[in-house]
C-alpha cells in the first residue's frame, strides 16, 4: 500500500518536473526584473567584468 503510495507520487512528480521548473524560472525572471533588485544585481556584473578580463581571451 505505501509502496504503491510512492511509486505513484514519484510519477506524478515526474509529470509535474517541467511545468513546476518554467514557474521557478518565470518568477525568478520576474523577481530579477524589479528595480529594487537591479542595486544587487551591479556587483556580480562587476565581479564577472573583472574575472573575464583576468581570461587570456576575454570573450570565451
């Protein structure tokens, strides 16, 4: 009975996988979207900047 249970959830979650992830991506594209974020945004753009002219050939 529990097995069964299991084997069932574990499907459905496997149907489900694809649609869950697209909502995770749209809403974090949202979040990233907003202003308030774009002040926390600038120092990982500055941070990648920098480690990609450390590179020896910047735009790989």
């Amino acid at each position: 009975m529990i097995i069964q249970a299991m084997t069932t959830l574990k499907v459905f979650l496997k149907i489900l996988n694809p649609f869950y992830k697209s909502f995770l991506r749209y809403n974090y594209d949202q979040m990233c979207n907003r202003t308030e974020l774009n002040i926390l945004e600038e120092p990982v753009a500055e941070r990648n900047k920098t480690s990609r002219l450390k590179r020896k050939d910047p735009w790989k």
